[in-house]
C-alpha cells in the first residue's frame, strides 16, 4: 500500500504508527496512516484488519 521511499513499516510490524499520514481528521479525532491504520487522538489504534489496540494512558503515580 505505501508508495514511499524507504517504505513505511507495515500495519504487523513494532513501529507501525511510524508511518505516514495519509488523511487526517483532527476535528472527528483521527488519522489514517498509509499502512492502513487508523490512530485516535486518545492514542488507541485500529489495525486493517479490525483488531482493537487500546489507548495508552500513562501510569498514575
């Protein structure tokens, strides 16, 4: 999917929030990457192909 040179890390791999923005939506909250996710402002993901990746919140301390 990504046409970019070095190319974007895929949707699987650690870094895959790294990847570029390809349509953004900061009033609904959203972005969407050209790996095919989609990252929220509350930073929790939604991978291509559904899965949910939570939001990380930091430790309270």
């Amino acid at each position: 999917m990504c046409s970019h040179q070095p190319p974007c890390p895929s949707a699987d791999s650690p870094d895959h929030d790294a990847a570029r923005i390809v349509a953004s939506h900061p009033e609904q909250g959203w972005s969407l990457l050209c790996n095919g996710l989609l990252v929220f402002d509350d930073t929790g993901e939604l991978l291509p192909d559904g899965r949910v990746v939570e939001p990380r919140r930091p430790a309270l301390v």
